[in-house]
C-alpha cells in the first residue's frame, strides 16, 4: 500500500493530501530511508513521521483498505 494512503487509514494523519504533502517535504521515513507518496509500506516495516517540533515512530502491524475509526490503532504500533 502507498504510505501516504497508509497513513491516512491508520488515522495518523487525518487527510491523504496532507499525508502526501509531509512525504513530499521530506517528512517521513520508512526503515531510516526518507519516502515520496506512492513508496510502499509492508508489514514490519518501522515509519517514522517528523511533525514540527515532535516526531511520531511506528511499527506497521497491518495493512487494511478499509478500517473503522475504532480499529485505526491496531494498525500500528508506537514506538517512541
């Protein structure tokens, strides 16, 4: 699955424009390597996403098209 899409269906980031916008920005990383939108996320693979002044690292757990609000967290899960 993209990431920018990823991050979106997990609730990361609310809308897959801005999700697209912070890869273009040089923002996110998957596996210590920066990423443009359409790169792949697998299973297993660690995302980190550099917000501002915080950052937010995740271990992808599943990778699901359509996922319920409640169930967005079991998506990932929270490294740091």
């Amino acid at each position: 699955m993209r990431i920018d899409k990823y991050l979106k269906n997990s609730r990361i980031i609310k809308r897959r424009t801005v999700a697209k916008e912070a890869c273009e920005q040089g923002r996110v990383f998957i596996n210590g390597k920066q990423v443009k939108p359409g790169d792949k996320v697998q299973m297993g693979d660690v995302v980190m996403i550099n917000f501002g002044t915080s950052s937010m690292k995740i271990k992808v757990l599943k990778i699901l098209d359509d996922v319920r609000k409640t169930d967005a967290t079991k998506l990932y899960k929270l490294l740091e």
